[in-house]
C-alpha cells in the first residue's frame, strides 16, 4: 500500500511511503500516531515490487537511504 506521511491531521501534502508487509500501528486506532488516525492508503504497488524491496533494503543515513533513490515517474493506472 500506498500512503501519504503527516504530522498531525491535514498535513499530509507532500512525502509519501509505501508499506512493505503488515503494518498495524499505521491503521485508524494504531500507535503511531498519539492521535490515533493513522494514515490514508491512496495506492498499491502493481509493478516493479522488486524495485521497492531493493529501495527498501538500501543502506540509509540518518533517515535518508544512502545514496538517494531518485523517482522520475508515477503513473495513476
């Protein structure tokens, strides 16, 4: 799935991330959030889950994967 990051309601705008397996504590009621809203799915991955498990396997520095991972197209199917 494919869901968009915030700090508190309506903020999310610009970053999103995408759930590899399970993820409880991002649902409505998880514990992720202190508000306990969790995060809209909006998407799934349909092609290329190869490609984010290599994204998601890739080294990172401080919260940033290391080297960068570049997108240069999302298509809405």
């Amino acid at each position: 799935m494919i869901s968009l990051a915030r700090q508190a309601p309506g903020t999310a705008n610009t970053e999103f991330f995408i759930c590899v397996g399970d993820q409880p504590g991002f649902d409505y009621g998880g514990a992720n959030n202190a508000d306990g809203q969790g995060y809209a799915a909006f998407g799934k991955v349909v092609k290329g889950m190869d490609i984010v498990r290599s994204i998601y396997d890739a080294p990172e520095n401080d919260g940033e994967l290391d080297p960068l991972v570049y997108i240069y197209s999302i298509k809405k199917l």
